[in-house]
C-alpha cells in the first residue's frame, strides 16, 4: 500500500493547506520553495530539454498515452484546484492516484496568485491597508493566505508527480512586479502588484523574495501533447523551438506567450504554431488552449477556431483531452461541480485502495 499512503499523506496535507486560517509561515514555505525549485532545475531532460547553458529550455512535451487535464487559470481559487485533485471516477480512484500511477497528466496554463472579480472589493480593502504601511493587514492576509495557499498546493503536488504534473508561466507569476525579462507590471482591480510585491517583501524578506522569484523564472512556458499546444495566453507571433527553449534569453517569447491580447496576434501564428509542432496527420484536428483574458462561456474560439480560451473565472472549466479520441470540443471541455465540503471532509468517501503495481 505504498502508493496509497504517499496519496493519503499528500491529500492530508493539500486540506490542512485549504483549512488553514492565515497565509503559510516564512520558513516551512521556503523550505517549499526550495524543494520545487530543485524538482524544476532537475527535469526529466526528455520532457523538458535543455537550453545551451544547461538549464531546462521552456518547451514540455507531453505524454501521448494517458489523457490530459488543462486547467486555466487559478487565480488563489483553492477551492477549484482542489476539486480537480480529489475527483473521484466511477470506480472511486481519485486524480491525485491517477498521476501516480501515470493514468493521467495535469497541465495548467498560469497565473496560481491573484484572486480575480469574486476579490475586487477585498482588492480594495486591501488598498487602504496597504496605504498605511501594512500596520493592518486583514484583507491582504486572507488575499495572500489564499494565493500563497493554492501556490503551495501546486508547488507540493510538481514535487511529488514531476512527470506528470506541470504549471505553465503566465503573466501574474511576477511577484516582484518587476519591468522586464517578459513581464509588465499589473493593476487591475485596484493596485495589486505593487500591494503583493510589499507585502512578500514586508512579511517574508528578500530572501524568501529571491526564492519565490526564481521559482517563477524556473517555470516552462509552452506545451506540446498528441494533438494540442498550449500556452498561458494566445502566441503574439511564430516562435522556433530553439527560441522557446532557449526562453531566459528571449524575454520577447516570455512576453508574446503570456502578455497577449485578443486580436494583438499577427495572423496566422496559431496555425503556424501548430504546423511547426504537432504531425501532419493531427494537424486538421488539433486545438492550441490558453487562458489569459477572461470568458463568460466554456471556451471562445479564435485564429479561425484554432486557438481555444477556456478561462471563465465564474465557473470551474476544464479541459480534458483522451489520449486515443480526436478533440470534441463541446465534449471535452466542461464546469466540474463543486465539491470542496464534501472532497475535504474526514468522514467524505474515502479512496478506494489501487495495486501498487500497476
């Protein structure tokens, strides 16, 4: 029952996580922070090859014999991500069981901090605080004891299934708000870069900072499956594979793979995109997924239907792609309901046991 108490160990661990009633502690974090940090400069060179200096290049590809999950945008929703990790088949196996036993692989396309619409008057709140030196900080704490949360639970969950779990960058993996290197500050609902980026600096310090910030840097930015890409927004222009693996080098593909607004793509880079990664004989068939800008529906459909946003921040969308079945769009992407009391609860449906074996 090997497997199944590394699962039992792990889902006790993403629940003290979503029950927690304050952001995590500086230094249990960090120690976080450094195992993931370790898991992404040491990745599996055939998954994710490795630029000329040595370090993990930004493409990933993927399985072709397990289905795959992407997930949108998380933006500090715990409670989605949860559901997604819990979920319980027919047969009651779980989808963290599934990822260890390599019946499944996650992708998600970015952006874990930042709570979006459902936040903005806490955003606001926040402000106030902010405007005061932090000398009160309850909305930013139950902000950031969300944000950090559902970071954490990502962090934990690479660490433990690196082969098959995998966090695309997208633009508000920018704790520092820095200019530069691919990345725009941001403000939105009220100042929340800058507000994070002193809170971080005020709470934690600049070595926690410095961790957090190389995390980010250490992130891929760009999927490569069976029949489908997927990057965190919509490709500003073509890139060459040696470009995107070689990414730290090439802020400007950084930028055009997670800063791109609807209709500010040249035309014709999705289809180029997809020509230049997947086979000919999936090329007619095959989708390019994002997030990014948000949607009200369960996907848009642009670049003449070939580039298909699934962010909705009102609703908990998923795609899931079988690894033997062409892509049906409106089979395959679906709300997920949710289930947060009952996937956390003790006395909730326990897992059913699977063969350490298999």
């Amino acid at each position: 029952m090997e497997i199944q108490n590394k699962i039992d160990t792990i889902k006790k661990r993403l629940k003290e996580i979503y029950k927690r009633d304050h952001p995590p502690e500086c230094e249990p974090y960090l120690d976080v922070i450094k195992k993931i940090n370790a898991v992404l400069e040491n990745e599996d060179d055939e998954i994710r090859p490795r630029c000329p200096s040595g370090f993990p290049g930004g493409i990933i590809y993927l399985k072709h014999n397990i289905p795959t999950i992407i997930v949108p945008d998380i933006h500090a929703r715990m409670d989605f991500f949860l559901n997604i990790l819990l979920y319980q088949d027919s047969e009651g196996i779980t989808t963290l069981q599934k990822l260890d036993l390599n019946k499944i692989q996650i992708v998600c396309v970015g952006d874990g901090l930042h709570s979006e619409k459902r936040s903005a008057k806490r955003w606001n709140d926040s402000f106030s605080e902010f405007t005061d030196d932090y000398s009160r900080h309850t909305n930013i704490d139950e902000e950031m004891k969300e944000g950090f949360g559902v970071m954490e639970m990502i962090m934990g969950v690479k660490t433990a299934f690196p082969l098959n779990f995998h966090f695309l960058k997208g633009n508000h993996e920018n704790i520092s708000n820095e200019e530069g290197e691919g990345n725009h500050p941001f403000i939105k609902f009220s100042y929340e870069g800058p507000m994070v980026a002193y809170y971080v600096k005020k709470f934690y310090g600049e070595d926690f900072l410095n961790h957090y910030y190389s995390f980010e840097k250490n992130l891929p930015i760009f999927a490569v499956g069976k029949n489908f890409l997927i990057s965190h927004s919509e490709p500003q222009r073509f890139y060459d594979t040696e470009e995107i693996i070689d990414y730290k080098n090439h802020p400007e593909v950084i930028e055009g793979l997670t800063w791109t607004d609807d209709d500010n793509a040249m035309d014709g880079s999705v289809l180029q995109m997809i020509t230049k990664y997947l086979p000919p004989e999936m090329q007619e068939k095959s989708y390019y997924f994002g997030g990014h800008r948000p949607i009200f529906d369960l996907y848009q459909s642009r670049a003449e239907g070939k580039y298909i946003k699934i962010h909705n921040p009102n609703k908990f969308i998923i795609a899931y792609i079988k690894e033997n079945e062409d892509i049906n769009l409106d089979e395959d992407i679906f709300e997920i309901e949710n289930k947060i009391e009952e996937a956390i609860s003790e006395e909730g449906k326990p897992d059913l046991p699977v063969d350490d074996k298999e």
